[in-house]
C-alpha cells in the first residue's frame, strides 16, 4: 500500500513539472501576447519593450502548447474537479463492499489514463482537461480506502503509524517524481516518457496488489493463526461478517467531522499552494530551472516524509501511554502543522528577493507541515474507527476544495502580468486563510470517539443524545414546537 501511495501522487505531481516543459512561457492568445513581467528576482532577466523580461533558459526549453497562466490553471485543478466527486463513493464502496479492490481499481485507472495523457495533449486540450478530471474520478477512491483497509488490518495502538507510514509513500512519491520527471522532461525523450514511466509502473503493480491483498487478516490465507487473531482481538472495533449501515446523516452534521474538515482544508490549501505552484513560483520568479526545481521541490517534501513518521510514532506512543488527552495532544500537533506554517506563508508574502530567506521559510514550513502526522492525520480513527473509510470520504471533499482552489487563486492573481507582488499575495491569502481554519479546531475541535459511531447504537440514539447536529436542531425545534 505505501508503494500504491507513493505511485498516485507520482501521478498526480509529474503534471505540476511536466507543465513547464509542455508550455511556451510566450503564451500566445490571439494577437495578444504575455510575458513575465519585470517586477521579479531572476538574475538573469533582461527588459524587454514594454517593460517586460525574457529568461534565456526557458527560451532552450520552450514546449508545443501556447496555454495562458488560466489554461495551465484550469489543467492542474480540472483533477481536482473529479477527485472531489469520488471521495464518498470511494469511502462508501470501500466500507460495505472491498477497500482491497477499490483502491486497487483506483491506482490501475488513474495509471491507465497516465499513459494516454502524451496522445491526448496533442488531441486537444479540453480533451486533456477532460482526462485530468478522469484521472481525479479514479484516484478519488483510492484514500478513502487506505483508512477502511487498516482499520481492518492494523492493532488500536498502531493505525496512526500504520497510516501515516502509507501517507509517507505519497510524501516519498513527491521527493522522487519531482527530480525525476524534472530529468526526463529535460532529456531528449521529452515530458512524454514521464507518464509513460509512472504509468506502466502503477498497471504492473495493480496486479501484484490484487494477487497478495485481502479485506483483512480473516481472509488473507498466508499469516499465520496467531498473527490473525492478535489483529483482530486488538483492532479498535469489531468487524461482523454483516457490515453495519453507514449512519451518513450522522457524519454529515457531525460537528466534530465538519470542524476536523476545515482544519484539513487549512492544512490542504497550505500544502497544495507548495505542491502545485512551488514550481511555477521558483521558475517565473527567481529562473530556477527545471531540474534544479525538481531537486528543491523533492528535498522540501523529504522534510515533510521524515516528520509525519516521527510524530505520529510519538503521538501513539503518549496517547497509549495516557501521558496526555488525546483531545489536547491533538490540537498541540495542529498548532505546529498549521499555525507556524500559516505564519511562514504571511512571511514569504513579505520576504522579496532575498532568495537565501525565501528557501529557509519553505523549510520550516514543509519541516512543520509534517507534523500532522501526530495532529489530524490520522483522527478519522479517533472520532469514527468502525467508519474511518466513510469519514475519511467527507473529510477529503472538504479538504480537496484546496486543490481546485490553490491553483486558480495563483491562476486568477497572476493572469495579466505573473508579477512578483502577485505571488505575494496568494501567499499572503494563503496564509490568513489557514490561520483562520485551524484557530476554529483548536476553539472546537475533538478527538472523542463519536456516539454515533460507538457499537450498539442506533442512529435513534445517536440523536437522542445529542452527538449530531442534525439531533440538535431537531431537539430544538421540539422544544419550541411544545413552548408554542
């Protein structure tokens, strides 16, 4: 499963490199033409008429497609259009069917339409933006599942690790597809041999997943009988043969599922604002080119893969040893993993060109990032262990809503000019919104085990004592409906 992780966000991030090599940076609308500006930091620039630079390495590197700063936008964020759709489906399916074939099924589609990306830019680019979106439908089930399937393999005391040991693989995914798909796209193979790369690679492992993967330890014929039941007598609920219904009005007007989904759509919109942009950031603004990007790019995400496996292991050991309430122990890693790195987007807003300043801010941001993996990483488990996959579903359309809008903020801000000023107030946005969102968890926010997600209880009860939001305002209206 980590190789699964690490493989989908390969596919997910060749595009954000792959990208400056397909455009032409001189991108051509009509009659009009727009270049980057002058009010940057490459050292390289010279001004051109009207006040306008060129960079003489982008020129060597100029690719087939006249897209505008809103084409490329549009492409980048079209995945997040059809990631957003599947994500409950995906929680659904993997919960009352096989998180086994669903997130099988997700990784060999979206590994399928990898390949076909280099024909179908050719094609047409509504084709192309067609094909990102369904590339986001197939990779859209794919985490939802990762929870349901080790909540059916992993002990209580182990899931966060075992979680973010997975999401490692998509951290590792980024630290290796950065530089090598910065390599390929500047060798004479061309950006097409990335997807082609990653591609075959995830159809090859899809069939290794599906021939040596079960449902849980019940099903998988090689572990041995102690090793099944240590799992099973260790998993934080019990697994009937008979899967409980999914209580989705529960989870819906959970106040503790809306609140942890705003802090995840602050950590997200942080994160992807670096993951897709970073790129386009160090090349339009200080002439970084792209393999020396991809080197950057990967080393920063490094930072995060080392935190999130460390923190984690440190939040389950003190939560098993009861040293803190989980609650508390919670909001302390959100502090660190969305807070101080709020704080580092309003400083690079405020940075300039102090090229030196600007790479020690992404450090500490990416180094901070990591340490959700102690915060809300892993908090699905908390609040719902017996409906991980299902909350893990609407938490990640809440979260996701950050990569449609990351790269279409920078789209929007940037269109006319991609001036230096104009980056800094996407990160200066940036940042105020993740302060906002991550202030209401810590105000809010819980890591209690919900009611309506405990053994034995009936939606009925769930709303009786007032664990739902629905219940609550249904529960008032009653008692105005008998004060009238």
């Amino acid at each position: 499963m980590f190789i699964g992780a690490f493989l989908v966000y390969a596919m997910r991030l060749n595009f954000s490199v792959a990208i400056l090599a397909m455009t032409n940076s001189i991108n051509a609308t009509g009659d009009n033409i727009t270049f980057i500006s002058s009010d940057n930091c490459r050292p390289d620039k010279h001004i051109a008429q009207g006040g306008h630079s060129l960079s003489r390495k982008l020129r060597e590197l100029q690719g087939d497609f006249h897209w505008d700063q809103n084409q490329q936008a549009t492409v980048l964020y079209a995945f997040f259009l059809g990631y957003l759709i599947t994500q409950i489906p995906g929680g659904y399916f993997a919960e009352v069917a096989s998180a086994t074939w669903v997130f099988g099924l997700g990784v060999g589609l979206t590994s399928l339409l990898t390949c076909l990306t280099h024909v179908t830019a050719y094609f047409n680019y509504y084709a192309l933006v067609a094909l990102r979106v369904c590339e986001g439908l197939s990779e859209g089930i794919t985490f939802p599942a990762v929870f349901a399937f080790i909540a059916r393999w992993s002990p209580a005391n182990e899931q966060n690790s075992a979680l973010n040991f997975v999401n490692a693989g998509t951290v590792v995914g980024t630290v290796v597809t950065l530089p090598v798909s910065a390599y390929l796209c500047t060798s004479p193979m061309g950006w097409s041999v990335s997807f082609y790369l990653f591609g075959l690679l995830g159809i090859l492992w899809t069939v290794f997943w599906f021939c040596v993967a079960a449902d849980g330890p019940e099903r998988h014929p090689w572990i041995s009988a102690e090793e099944r039941k240590y799992i099973v007598e260790s998993r934080s609920s019990k697994f009937k043969k008979a899967r409980p219904p999914i209580p989705w009005r529960q989870i819906l007007f959970s106040p503790a599922v809306l609140i942890l989904g705003l802090a995840k759509l602050a950590a997200s919109f942080n994160y992807y604002m670096m993951l897709i942009e970073l790129p386009t950031y160090l090349n339009d603004m200080f002439a970084i080119d792209i393999t020396a990007n991809g080197w950057i790019n990967g080393g920063m995400n490094l930072c995060i893969a080392i935190t999130l496996l460390v923190t984690a292991r440190i939040a389950d050991k003190l939560i098993e040893r009861k040293a803190f309430n989980k609650t508390r122990l919670r909001k302390f890693f959100i502090v660190c993993s969305q807070l101080l790195p709020s704080f580092c987007m309003v400083l690079l807003s405020r940075i300039g060109c102090d090229y030196d300043l600007v790479m020690v801010t992404l450090f500490v941001n990416y180094l901070f990032l990591g340490f959700a993996g102690g915060g809300d990483g892993g908090m699905a488990f908390d609040i719902a262990p017996r409906f991980a996959g299902a909350v893990t579903g609407v938490l990640n359309v809440m979260a996701n809503v950050a990569g449609l809008l990351a790269p279409k903020l920078v789209g929007y801000l940037t269109e006319d000019n991609n001036t230096l000023t104009q980056w800094h107030l996407a990160f200066l946005y940036t940042g105020i919104f993740t302060m906002i969102n991550s202030t209401l968890f810590l105000m809010f926010g819980t890591a209690e085990e919900q009611i309506w997600a405990q053994e034995e209880r009936s939606e009925e009860n769930c709303d009786a004592e007032g664990n739902s939001l629905y219940g609550r305002l249904r529960k008032g209206s009653d008692i105005v409906n008998q004060n009238s």
